[in-house]
C-alpha cells in the first residue's frame, strides 16, 4: 500500500474474509488482482506448487492475476503475472523441491526474465 501512495498508483485493500479465503487476494493494484508473498531467500522467490494438506499450491489456487513479492529486509518489491509463472513451472519442473513437510516449492530466481523488479 505504501508503495502504492508513494508512487500515485491505485490501491484496494481487500481484506474481507471472501477475498482472503476464497478468492486468495489481497488487493487490486491499479485494476489488477494481487495476491502478496513474501517468501524471499537470496534473490529467490518461492512459488508453492503443492501441499501435503491441500494439493494444489497458492499458485494453482489463487484468483489473483499478479503476485507481488516482498523482500521484508531489503523493502524490495518484484511482481510477476500468475500466468507466466504458471508457464515457467511447466517449463522448469526438474527445479520443483520437496521441503521437509512433504510440499513441492520452486524457487525462481527474482532475475528471470518473468520477474519485474518495482523497488
């Protein structure tokens, strides 16, 4: 949201029950659905493509057109479209993980050519 004031863009808190369970947003940036994340490691971003509980991963499961990334440390802030990552995942699989709780995560390098840096 301050990223949003800071630089005149449009911003629209969604954080009603619906929009956050259901339809997995977190706001409208200027028009566009957002989900926010901020599993950031390194320079990587982690993108949850399965879980033990619930199958399919936030990525498959959102409504949001865009995620942004939020590096907590740094301030940083990367956005990609969900349906370019959904392409890349497809096209990258032997990078998929398996973390020690039995999800299936890849990590996706914040310098991928899918990954706008917007501060």
């Amino acid at each position: 949201e301050e990223y949003c004031n800071k630089n005149g863009i449009s911003f629209e808190d969604k954080n009603d029950i619906n929009s956050q369970v259901n339809l997995k947003i977190d706001c409208i940036i200027d028009g566009c659905t957002v989900d926010v994340k901020s599993n950031f490691y390194e320079g990587f971003l982690c993108v949850e493509l399965y879980t033990r509980k619930n199958g399919a991963g936030w990525l498959f499961t959102t409504t949001a057109e865009q995620i942004y990334g939020v590096d907590v440390d740094t301030k940083s802030i990367y956005r990609y479209n969900i349906v370019d990552m959904i392409a890349y995942v497809s096209e990258n699989k032997a990078r998929a993980k398996k973390t020690k709780f039995g999800d299936i995560v890849m990590w996706v390098p914040v310098k991928s050519k899918i990954i706008e840096k917007l501060q």
